[in-house]
C-alpha cells in the first residue's frame, strides 16, 4: 500500500527517505502532513529547547565515593551514588515483600 518516498529537508536541503513504514505510522496517528525534516534536523530542533540540567557533587553517605545529583545537597538529608542507592532500594524493596509473605502466613 505505502512506498518509500525521498523527501527534501526544508532546514538543510539533504534528501531523506519516507519509509512505507513511517508513512504508515503517520496515518494511524491522523497525520495528515509529511515530514519536512530529515531525523537529523528534528531531534536537532527538538533538543534545541531542552535545558541542561545542572548537576551538584556531593560525597555518597553509604560508601564515601563521588555522587552526582541534580540537586543541591543539603547538610541535614543523606546523599548516595547510583550505586549505592540501588542497593539501598533492592533492600527495601526485598523487605517488604518478605513482610508482606509474613504477614499472609500469619
């Protein structure tokens, strides 16, 4: 039913390629006009209005190593690297769940 299609990017004038596939998602989705961007051009303009995202370096509380965040650590609350916070998570997670087969046995 759907062919493949060479388009011209409108931004830099290269020529892509609309897949029968692609056009196919466009008409499930009700698209009614076709690309006018290469994929290059659009996540170029699609990443253009993203922000980048501060990151802050704080001293893990688990393990003493670098931990990364995107906030700003505070003195008062523990920080911990990826690491060790997917430890800590698995722990807990582990613990409830053995909670809960408990609490059914009883």
């Amino acid at each position: 039913m759907y062919e493949d299609k060479t388009l011209t990017c409108k931004e830099c004038g290269k020529e892509f390629v609309f897949t029968a596939g692609e056009q196919e998602f466009y008409a499930e989705k009700g698209f009614e006009n076709e690309p006018q961007r290469c994929k290059e051009c659009r996540e170029a303009r699609k990443n253009a209005n993203r922000v980048e995202r501060k990151l802050f370096t704080a001293t893990c509380a688990s393990c003493g190593g670098e931990a990364k965040v995107p906030f700003e650590p505070r003195e008062d609350r523990p920080v911990y690297c990826s690491t060790c916070f997917a430890k800590m998570k698995e722990e807990q997670e582990g613990s409830s769940q053995s909670n809960v087969s408990s609490d059914s046995v009883m």
